[in-house]
C-alpha cells in the first residue's frame, strides 16, 4: 500500500521499483545490508509502508546474525504480526524474485537515499512555509530555527558530499571493513599503482600478490589486516591465456599451494581480458563487473590499454581517473590498482637517480597519476640482472613492512622498510600436460644490498685558509725542491701557528698527495698542489 498524497495534492518523490529492488538485493546477498546501514539507508527511508517494515525486520535480524532468509522474515513479521500488513506471503514472494542479480545495488540505495532525502526537504521546507503564515514575532530565532531544521536534513549527505567540521571524523575501527592493506596503506574508493618498466614480470607480480591476498597472507610484509581473504578481479589485455595459466600454475607450485588453497584462490582471483573497450564504456563495464563480483581490488593491466587520451596530459590523466575511476567507484566499494610503465629510459648525458622521495614520479606521463594515487609502488632493477628492490614510494611506512634490527647498544628493534629487495627465482616447472621443463615466473625476496661506500678522496680540492697559505710557502712543481726545515719554520712564523702546528699540516698535506717529499729532506708541490694553491689565491679575498 502506497501512502496517499500530500496536503499540497502532491505525491512525494519516491520509487517502488528501486525501494522493492533493494530488498530483492538484501534478500540475496546479506552484505548488501552492510553497505545500506554504511549508507545510512533506514527504515524511515523508504516510502512504501510494507517496504519499511521489511527492511527494519532485514536490518534486525542481520544485527542479531540470525540467517536473512525468506522463511525466517516471515516468521519474524507473523510473530510481530506485522505480516498481514505488508501483505502476506505473496508480497514476501513478489520482492524475492525482483532481481536475479546484485549488479545494480550500489544503484539502488543511491535512489532511496535520494528519494528520501527529497521528501524530508519537502516536509521541513512545508513546515518553513506554514509557520510563516503563523509568524508571531522574533524574527532573528524564527531564520535560525528553520536554518537549523534545513541543515538537520542536509546532514544526511555521505560525508564526501557535505562539508563537515574536522571534529566529525571518527578514527577507525580496528576491524575496519574499508582497511584492505596495512595500516590504511590501501582502502577502499582510492587509487594505487604499481609502476615498472616494460618485460620485467609486472603482471605476474600483480597475480603473485593478488593470490597471496586471497588467502589472506602477505605478500612481501604487505599483508591485509586480520588475515582478511582479499578478492581480485584483474582486467588486462595484453597476456594471452597461455600466459595467464602458466602464471597461476608458476606462482601456485613456488607457493605449494594445497588443492583446498587452490580453490580459494580460484574463487577470489578473476581475470577478464578486454582488448575494445576504452574510456567511459571501459568505466561502465568495469563498474558492473567489479560490483557483480564484489571486488575488494580491481586491477588495470596496464593503464593506457583503458585511457583515452594523452597520458602526458593533466586534464585526461584527471577525467579517466578523478572523474572516470572514482564514479565508477561512487560509493567506495573496492580500491583500484593501476598497473603502469616507467617512460624510456633516460639519455646517458641525463641518467640520475632519483632520491626515495621522488621514486613515485617514475611512472610515464602526467605527474597526476602521481597526486591522484594513494599508493605508489615501484619496480626498479638493479645493477645486478634479474634482481629488483620494490619502493614502496608513496606512504611507504603504512605499508607496514618491517625488517627485526639491532640497536649499537644491542637492543633489538624493528625497522620500518620503504625498500623491498626482490628477485626473479631461477626455478624451473614442468607444467601439466608437458614433458619439459620451462622457466619458474616468480618473484622471491632476496638480501638487502649492501650500502656501497663511496672511497675517501685523499686529495682536497679546496684548502682552509691557514693551509693554502702554508701550500703557498712550499716551492711550485717546475721549481727545484726546498729545505723542508726551512720552510716549516718560515710557514710556522708567517702564519702563526707555530713550527709544530706547521709541521703537522705538511704532513696532511704530503698524505693528500698535495706536497712530494724528497730524499734529501726537500720538498715541492705536485701538481695536485699548484691546482689547489691557483684555485686558493683567485678565491682569497
């Protein structure tokens, strides 16, 4: 039964179909319900009065974790006896067999929040409107009395639609449903990516981790909290299936998974080749795909596969993925990782490492993708063929990978990692139906690398003051040599610093290759010398 019309003669904003395809969608999937209480979806938002009842009967039973099935609803309401009045078992019937999917949810409740927002400013502007008629006096509490009920209602907005002040942000739950990696590394309704160069087994990285997500383990000391089992679904167009078997089959043998592990595995990692769709016909698909699946991680293989336009270009890097990626992803259901590659490699006059906090800009084209991204992992190679270390370069710490350390005074503490050394394994696997073995395609962890140490120079470019002047007294490299003695004592006066003192920088200087020391006690300059007594005279005030 549909409430009548309004005293204005009007029937308020609402829709049967969407508030009756909600619950179709509660009824099959219990989770659906989770995301309509995290919506802020209640009783009082739908319009049809049976629908209410159904819905806040939904919402009781989830919250008791009692089974959300037909049966048990009825018999809940027939208790109650509140079942009559929504209309029996025929209309328990009629909204079970609404819709045979949960595609559209995220839809749905959109809609009846919608709807019932409309109807709540509809009543608090109609009352605005009748005390106006009956306005008595006190004008200044009359505005700020209706100003008050009007921001009552548009409080309801999801908190990424409304301003709200800094002290209505609650901290997290431990168990939080939207945490999917580390310490909020990556959550749910943001952006990843994974960055490195071409041919270098980014695919298989990103299956490796997404089947050790699956079965809630981590994978490099990035792990989901609580052991969560983390579903992927991978949309890619460039592996064949060929590939994509032979690196299940790589990563399931290297890993030793158990047939019951495999099973896990199968069910949380999908994988859907796309080689046409691009753009917003792309974000459509994927949306639909990732919502049907209940996707916590939606992974691109690679970017510009799926992007129209210039990857260079701000304003395309913004519309695919700030308008693009985070519409499709409106009401926060997954996060998404995007697979991307490194530009060419640099010209040898313009090779230069780039320092921890600029790693994140490896990725080719717009520094965008960079700032859009929560995350940004990159797969860099070494010196050293087939070895890598993965640079966890944005937000590295809340990755939460740790390394146990020991202190100099020998007590033991753990070091956060923003650098993972890894490699590919040099295995070999015979895969079903062959009889040859082929190269194992898995990535392992591997020792840090040693810090290289730069040698010390023996020489100094540049001299102090006191020094140069001393270098000065010494003869030039073209002269002959001079009396050592002499020319201490001479340096000790002219400077003032004494014989001693004087004696002391000659020897410095004679260790940093500066002085060339004769057999017969003379001594004259190297060229290294005369180099540094020019540069000091020019430079000396």
């Amino acid at each position: 039964m549909i409430p009548p019309a309004t005293t204005l003669g009007r029937v308020p904003p609402h829709s049967v179909e969407a508030e009756e395809q909600l619950l179709s969608a509660c009824l099959l999937d219990p989770d659906i319900i989770t995301r309509c209480i995290d919506g802020k979806i209640a009783a009082t938002s739908f319009y049809v009065p049976a629908n209410r009842v159904t819905y806040d009967c939904l919402v009781s039973l989830h919250n008791l974790g009692k089974p959300v099935d037909l049966s048990v609803i009825a018999e809940e309401l027939k208790a109650t006896r509140q079942l009559d009045g929504v209309g029996g078992y025929g209309y328990l019937t009629r909204i079970s067999d609404r819709i045979p999917t949960t595609v559209g949810a995220a839809y749905f409740i959109e809609k009846v929040r919608e709807l019932a927002l409309l109807r709540e400013m509809i009543r608090v502007a109609t009352n605005a409107v009748e005390n106006c008629y009956s306005f008595s006096g006190g004008i200044h509490d009359f505005v700020t009395d209706a100003e008050r009920q009007m921001n009552a209602v548009t409080s309801q907005l999801t908190a990424s639609n409304r301003v709200r002040s800094i002290g209505d942000f609650k901290i997290p739950e431990a168990n939080d449903h939207d945490n999917l990696l580390g310490d909020r590394y990556l959550c749910r309704g943001h952006i990843g990516m994974l960055v490195g160069g071409s041919g270098i087994g980014k695919s298989t990285f990103a299956y490796q981790v997404s089947i050790l997500w699956a079965l809630g383990r981590p994978a490099f000391g990035i792990a989901p909290p609580g052991s969560k089992k983390l579903r992927s679904v991978h949309f890619q167009s460039e592996d064949e299936e060929g590939d994509l078997a032979k690196a299940r089959e790589c990563v399931a043998f290297a890993l030793g998974l158990t047939d019951a592990e495999r099973m896990i595995v199968y069910e949380n990692v999908l994988i859907k080749t796309e080689k046409v769709l691009t753009g917003d016909a792309f974000l459509a698909d994927m949306a639909k795909e990732a919502t049907r699946h209940k996707a916590d991680i939606v992974w691109l293989n690679p970017l510009q596969a799926f992007m129209e336009g210039d990857i260079k270009d701000a304003r395309d890097v913004k519309q695919f993925t700030r308008t693009g990626l985070n519409r499709a992803n409106r009401d926060s259901l997954w996060a998404t990782m995007i697979v991307h590659h490194t530009p060419k490699p640099a010209t040898a006059n313009n090779v230069s490492e780039r320092s921890w906090n600029e790693v994140m800009y490896e990725g080719a084209g717009s520094a965008d993708l960079v700032n859009v991204c929560r995350t940004v992992m990159v797969l860099k190679a070494t010196k050293t063929e087939g070895e890598f270390n993965l640079h966890l370069a944005k937000r590295g710490a809340e990755a939460g990978v740790t390394a146990e350390r020991e202190s100099d005074s020998g007590i033991p503490f753990k070091e956060v990692l923003r650098q993972i050394p890894m490699r590919h394994a040099k295995g070999r696997i015979t895969m079903p139906g062959h009889t040859e073995a082929t190269n194992l395609l898995f990535w392992e962890s591997r020792a840090a690398d040693k810090p290289v140490e730069k040698p010390k120079s023996t020489k100094r470019q540049r001299l102090d003051v006191c020094d140069g002047e001393v270098l000065d007294l010494v003869p030039s490299s073209s002269s002959e040599f001079g009396d050592a003695n002499a020319i201490r004592r001479a340096a000790g006066a002219q400077t003032g610093v004494g014989t001693k003192s004087a004696t002391a920088i000659f020897a410095r200087l004679t260790t940093e290759g500066h002085i060339q020391p004769a057999a017969n006690g003379g001594i004259r300059r190297t060229r290294s010398g005369d180099r540094c007594v020019e540069q000091f005279l020019a430079e000396r005030p």
